[in-house]
C-alpha cells in the first residue's frame, strides 16, 4: 500500500515561510491499496483540498470510489470538506464511515451562515455508515478495524491492513498518565507503520494536560511497546515551526531511530 500525508497539522492550518518544510493543512491522509482501485482516506481537514485535486488530475487511474474514514468532528477534521472538489462530480462515489451521524455533522458544517451551500449541492453519490468499535470495513483485499480513542468528544483509531502490509492510524487522543492505552497498543500491534499525535513537547503537556492530546515521548512508548516498525509523528502543533519540528524529530529518532515527523506531501510505500 501506498501512504500519502496531504495534512499533518492539529487544531488549524498554518502558513508562511516557518512552515515551508512540513507544512500547514490539517489531518488527511490517503491510503492506496495494491488489491482495488478504490481509495481509502482518513480525515478531511484543509489537506484534502489538495488531495481532491489529485484526483481529479489522475481520473481513469483510480475507480472513483473513495472511502473516508472520519476520526472525529472536530473542525481541523472536517473543514476540507466542503472544497473537496470529488464531492460534487456524479461519477465519484463517497463511503463515509464515523462513530458519529457524519451526515449530520457535514451538513451542519454547510448549513447558512456558515457556508453557501449545502451538502446536497454535492453531486457524487455517498453513502454513510456508523462505526462502533467492532467489526471491520472491507475494501478489496484490505481490511479496516477502528477501536475509540481518549478525547475530548471521543476519537477513533484505525488500522487498515491489506496483503500483510498495515498501518495504524491515532490521532487526537491523550495518553494515560498510568502507562500505555492497552486497546490502542493492541491494535496497532507489529503494525509496519505507527501514525500517533504527537502534539505537544513534554513541558507544554504539562500546561495543557485534559487537552485531548499526547507527545512524542509517548508516541515512542507506544510504538515500543507496541512493536510498529516505523513511527510517524503527527498532528504538529500550529506553534510548532519548522526549527521546532526537526528538534523534536531528532529527539525521537534518538529514541526510536525509525521515526519521522510526518511532512505535508510525504509519500510512504509498506
Ligand atoms: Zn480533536
């Protein structure tokens, strides 16, 4: 499968030139499989954008049938959404998955004052489903389980396994101050690729623990404990510039030297 960041940003987008490396748009990632023409995506903050026109510029590479998972409805989630362009074309198909009534939760998001149409101006054909922490979604050969996360409003973790091949994918969740999230070491266990918020550096966690947001120390604890052969950190605080994120990243890969710091546009092939 091929993993491909188009946001790594938590809270809201940033922009200018302290930010040109890892960049500024907020959670989105696509997953291809090597089973299906379909595409799985994860998240639909500001990066879809940009996945949205990818494509539209590769249509006839992929089947049109695109299969979104939401991990939450917080804004830096959903805002791409509403300029996603695939969402209006009739020959595009949306499976949207979401322990919440995501229906309800992109409707409002385009509802007057705050948007100028609504999701019914949206021309492709989607489909809604409920998640609740059991059972499992198949896309071609591959296969998504998904367990809740410790959140303000609650998250959702995924993990997408096709042919041998797995990611998993947590953000937006709080360690536990009594060691490691034992459901989520579980799932992501031997996974080949460990996704994790890694918002905050130690000190600012203890200013802002009950946030709903952990740290790359932890993020190291879990893909240890867990046994993910490679770790990407995620969800970058806005405050966080490029200077910043390079000094955490050499921090973590001093600890757990298969780590990156994830970057908007990053391409990872398992
Ligand atoms: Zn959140």
């Amino acid at each position: 499968m091929e993993v491909t960041f188009w946001g790594t940003r938590g809270s809201i987008p940033v922009s200018g030139p302290r930010y040109t490396e890892f960049g500024g748009n907020t959670p989105c990632v696509s997953v291809k499989l090597t089973s299906t023409h379909d595409i799985v995506i994860l998240d639909s903050g500001s990066g879809i954008r940009e996945l949205g026109l990818e494509l539209m510029r590769t249509i006839g590479e992929h089947s049109g049938n695109l299969h979104l998972f939401l991990t939450h409805a917080h804004w830096d989630h959903i805002q791409g959404f509403p300029f996603f362009v695939p969402a209006f074309v009739p020959s595009f198909s949306l499976d949207i998955y979401c322990s919440k009534d995501a229906r309800d939760i992109l409707s409002r998001q385009m509802s007057a004052p705050f948007f100028p149409v609504g999701l019914d101006a949206m021309g492709s054909t989607k489909r809604f489903h409920m998640l609740n922490g059991s059972g499992e979604v198949r896309v071609g050969n591959g296969c998504i389980r998904n367990i809740p996360l410790p959140h303000p409003q609650e998250s959702t973790a995924f993990r997408v396994e096709e042919n041998g091949a797995s990611l998993v994918f947590a953000t937006d969740t709080e360690h536990s101050v009594n060691g490691v999230n034992e459901q989520l070491a579980s799932l992501a266990k031997g996974t080949d690729l460990l996704i994790y918020d890694a918002q905050y550096t130690i000190e600012e966690y203890e200013k802002k623990r009950g946030w709903g947001h952990s740290t790359f120390t932890e993020a190291v604890r879990l893909a240890e404990v867990s046994g993910a052969k490679k770790l990407v950190l995620y969800s970058h605080d806005p405050t966080h510039d490029d200077v910043t994120l390079r000094e955490i990243e050499q921090a973590a890969q001093e600890m757990f030297p298969n780590t990156v710091a994830a970057r908007d546009g990053m391409t990872i092939r398992l």
